[in-house]
C-alpha cells in the first residue's frame, strides 16, 4: 500500500467496501485544504475519479476489503507532487 500513501488521482472510481479493519483517506478539497477520514468496518467508499487523494492504515495495520476496478490493471496512481500538511501521530 505505499504506492498510495503520496497525493494522487486515479483515472476511474476507487470504490471499496470495507469488511475487516480500517484505513484512512485523505483528501485535497477544492480550497487546497486537506481533510483525513477514517473508514471502518461495514463503511463504503467511492472515490471520484480525478479526486487528489491518499491512503494509509491506521495503527491496527489492517484492512479486509472489497475492491471494485472497473478495468484488470485496477487503481493507477497519478501522482500530483502535492505535499501532504497534515501532522499525523506516530504509532
């Protein structure tokens, strides 16, 4: 997953349903600020394609999840260069 945990896009929807665990997206919103939200067990997720995004695990390191690609290559990440200002804690 460390592919994912720098700011980029995807060409299509990243669409998961969680079963087991939890991670956390991060997001670039329209402003240029940036917002973290935590996903859990039983949540869903749709991503917009074109959406400046990350991913991490929590602390629990573990995530069971459904993944749902629309082509066989999955999720390519388009990286932006944008820098992550958000301070996480470290476990």
């Amino acid at each position: 997953m460390i592919k994912f945990d720098q700011i980029h896009t995807h060409a299509d929807d990243e669409v998961r349903y969680v079963i087991d665990g939890e991670a956390i997206f991060g997001f670039v919103r329209p402003d240029g600020s940036q917002v973290e939200l935590t996903v859990q067990k039983e949540e869903y997720i749709n991503v917009p394609a074109g959406t400046e995004h990350w991913f991490h695990l929590t602390p629990a390191r573990r995530i069971k999840a459904v993944r749902y690609f629309i082509s066989t290559e999955g999720w390519v990440p388009q990286y932006t260069g944008r820098e992550i200002r958000l301070h996480r804690a470290v476990a």
